[in-house]
C-alpha cells in the first residue's frame, strides 16, 4: 500500500487552487472573445463546449502531472476554490481591462487604416473616376452599334 504524507498532499492542494485560479483567467479570456466577436447563441454554446473540453484535458494533463493521475476529492475542491477566488476578485477587472484594452486596440487600427487610406484614395480616386467614364462608355456602345440584317424567324442561334 503507498502512503502519501500530509505536505505533499498540501502542495497538490495549493497547485490545484492556482490551477484554479489559472483557469478562471482563461475563462475570461473566453469570455471577452465571445463578447467581442460572438453574437450567435449557437456560436457561443459551441464555445463553451469547447472550452470545457479544453479544460477537461489540461486537467488531466495537470492531474498526471502532479499526483500521478491519481483522483483526490479536494483536488477538484481546490480548483472550484482557486477558480473562485479568481472569480469573486480579480474576474471583473481583468475582464473590464480586456474590453477596454481592445476598444482601444480598435481605434488605432481605425486610426492607422484613415492614416493609410488616405493617401492611397487621393491616388486611386482619379483612376477610378477614368474607371468609371470607360465603363459608361462601354455600356452605351453595344446600343449605338446597329446590325443591317435581321436574322431570320425560323433559324436557331446555330443556324440550322
């Protein structure tokens, strides 16, 4: 029989309430994606799917790799506890910090685009106005142009 002693059980419990902890992170990690980019209900239930999927493995992962893949009740109490605390203290600013970080990410990708696009559309719109006046033109040809025999009644487009 193989008996464990009470601190290594100790220091599973305390990487079990970081692992905890690190979870809730990329909890909200998912979270701010799918505010930003989900809209869908579908979409979003796909994405928890996911994303509990992933969980399940990187568990496994980090059971195997510190208690051997042993399963001990109060390694899951642990990470209920470090995802909690995660949750309940840190979960609103981070996720808060996200949206924020991104509104302004967007506006100097907004900024950046004006700053490129505007010279390119002083240069381009010229060439799109001569684009423009020879599609007129090609439009308006095909009418001015008049064939000086009808085809006949009978005859298909094969002549036959």
């Amino acid at each position: 029989m193989y008996i464990d002693s009470t601190d290594i059980h100790f220091k599973v419990f305390l990487l079990s309430v970081g692992f905890g902890f690190i979870v809730g992170l990329l909890y909200d990690f998912f979270k701010v994606f799918r505010t930003v980019v989900l809209k869908s209900k579908k979409g979003i239930f796909i994405q928890d799917i996911l994303f509990f999927l992933f969980i399940a493995v990187i568990t496994f992962l980090f059971l195997l790799s510190i208690n051997g893949g042993r399963f001990r009740f109060y390694i899951f109490v642990a990470l209920a506890v470090g995802f909690a605390v995660y949750f309940f203290t840190l979960s609103s600013f981070v996720f808060g910090f996200s949206l924020k970080f991104l509104d302004k990410l967007k506006s100097a990708f907004f900024l950046l685009s004006t700053v490129i696009s505007f010279p390119l559309r002083k240069i381009l719109n010229p060439a799109g106005k001569i684009r423009k006046k020879f599609k007129e033109i090609l439009i308006k040809l095909p009418k001015k142009i008049k064939f000086k025999q009808k085809p006949l009644e009978n005859e298909n487009s094969f002549g036959i």
